[in-house]
C-alpha cells in the first residue's frame, strides 16, 4: 500500500485557517475540534490528488460510530478520501480494525492521534499530515508491542515520509507530560487483554486462528515463551491457516515473552481460549484468557464468532 506523499515544505495558508488550526493542532478540547462547524473547503476541484487520479472528489463526512478507531478521538467529520489513500468508508473500516487492540495496549499516549490523523483526518482546507516527532515517537514505543504479534511497523507509516516539525503538521500532544508515554503494563501484550466481549472480538478478527484447548507444558526458547499444546481434542472456533496436522502437534510461540509475566500461564489446569496468527511458518499467540465457563462476556463472545464475519484485519499491517 502506498505511503501518504508529503509536500516538503507548508504552503501559506489564509490567516483565518490558521487562527482555526491553532486550537487544533494542540487538541486542547473536543470542543475546538468541531470540524463540521467549518465547511468552507477549497479543494481542487478536479479528481487528481497527490499523484493520484480519485474516481470522487474529496469530500466531508461523519465519522460512523463502528469505525472505533477513531471515534470518539475529538472531531465529528473526517475527509474522505483519507490520507492513506482510502477511498471508501469501508475500505477505511478494514484497514483502521486492526489497529483498535493496539489501542488497548497503551503503548503511546499519542497513538490515537497519530492513527486518526491519517485513518480519519479532520476535514480542513488542506490536509495536514502528523508531524515526524509524532510518528517517531509512536513508533518507538508500539513496534515493539506490535513485533510480539509478528507486525512489523508497515511502509505506509514510515516516519521519514511525514513533515519535520517546523512545517504545518500535527505535532506531539503529550509532550513533556508523564503520559508520555502512558504507563505500559509489565504483563506479556498477549496476556494482558479484558475478558471483555468487544475485545475478544477485535482480537478473534484479527487472528488467524481461535481455538478452544488446553496447555500441556510452557517453555522458554530463545527468549520466546514455547506453549505446547495437550493431546486432548481442541475445540476450532475459527480454523484460518490451520491445517489438520497443525492441530495434532500443536506448539505457539510468546514472541519476545519469556521473562515477562503472564498469568494466565501460572496454572494450567484448565481450558484457554487461544488465538493467534501464523508468521514465518511459527503460530505466534495474540490472546490468551482462561476459559471461564461463568463469564457472561466469554459466552457473548463466543456466540459472535459463530455469526459474525471478520474483515481481512492483518493486510492494514503489509
């Protein structure tokens, strides 16, 4: 997927924009964000952007309440078609979903900003793309959450594409705040997850495989945690890249966890609900909870996997 392509340097903007974009640009308050109070747009009026020929004009729409990415994030309207390149609201759902568990994870105080600024920017005369730092600093500090699920940080949010700090950019909003970045748990990512319904959703639609079984033994193996799987019949919720011989001998890697904690792991006496992806031909674990049998959550979860079809999460990640 194509990069956003960035101009080198900031055209002059009307003194009326950025009297605008001053409030904006340090996201103080939802309030200053109203977008849709502003529809005073000047776009080309032809459909060719950014070396790209687009088959609609840009235009300004809600952000939907499913596209959990972003809303929420401090404005209401988003231009469309987004800075990714994203033509539809559809394709900008696909491609935001798997982002959302990241959010979770808490890695940057900025992460959602960074994110939403591309996925879903607000509507301006202009579009204003996030300032390097941001991207730098967002990178820094989720590649490694993501590397444990086997994402490499993708081409299309490679730092040096964006503008340096001293162009009209969005910049860091935490900056010298002790949110900066938020405090990150200690739990191994796959670990440490809610047992929450939506999220074990967002987590089931972006793995490749969801199986229902349990633990034999755990071991540590060159600084990855090596789960093997018990011989007893596992229950395949979603089978993805799985194959049958998968199955017999089945064996998931921690990535990166063999020293931080996972609770889940302390006793291995009852059922897990496993899900993961399959990268470089390993089974890397992206959830792990205890089967509770009492959870409310669980079963609703459960229930949704059997109905709902799940968009091609991980392609956002190539």
């Amino acid at each position: 997927m194509a990069g956003p392509r960035c101009p080198a340097k900031a055209a002059t903007l009307p003194r009326g924009l950025l009297l605008f974009l001053a409030p904006l640009l340090l996201f103080l308050t939802p309030a200053a964000t109203a977008a849709e109070e502003y529809d005073y747009y000047s776009w080309q009026s032809d459909t060719f952007h950014n070396g790209r020929f687009y088959a609609k004009q840009p235009q300004c729409v809600d952000i939907p309440a499913d596209l959990r990415l972003c809303h929420g994030v401090g404005y209401r309207r988003m231009r469309l078609p987004n800075l990714l390149e994203h033509e539809t609201m559809p394709e900008v759902k696909q491609q935001a979903g798997s982002w959302v568990p990241l959010l979770a994870k808490r890695c940057h105080g900025d992460t959602q900003v960074f994110l939403c600024s591309l996925f879903a920017p607000v509507c301006l005369d202009r579009p204003i793309y996030p300032c390097r730092s941001l991207c730098e600093a967002v990178r820094d500090s989720c590649a490694p959450v993501m590397e444990t699920y086997g994402f490499p940080w993708p081409e299309m949010l490679q730092c040096h594409k964006f503008p340096i700090d001293n162009d009209l950019c969005i910049p860091m909003q935490s900056a010298g705040s002790p949110a900066t970045p938020l405090p990150a748990s200690k739990a191994c990512p796959p670990c440490d997850n809610e047992l929450k319904a939506d999220a074990i959703m967002e987590h089931f639609c972006a793995s490749d495989f969801a199986l229902k079984m349990k633990i034999k033994e755990v071991k540590r193996e060159n600084g990855d945690r090596k789960l093997v799987a018990a011989q007893k019949k596992k229950k395949v919720l979603k089978m993805g890249v799985l194959r049958k011989k998968d199955l017999k001998k089945l064996v998931l890697y921690l990535k990166n966890g063999a020293d931080c904690p996972c609770a889940q792991l302390d006793s291995l006496g009852s059922s897990f609900l496993i899900m993961g992806r399959k990268v470089d031909q390993q089974l890397l674990l992206m959830s792990i909870h205890k089967w509770d049998k009492k959870s409310k959550e669980l079963k609703h979860a459960v229930k949704n996997m059997k109905s709902q079809q799940c968009p091609t999460y991980h392609t956002a990640f190539q």
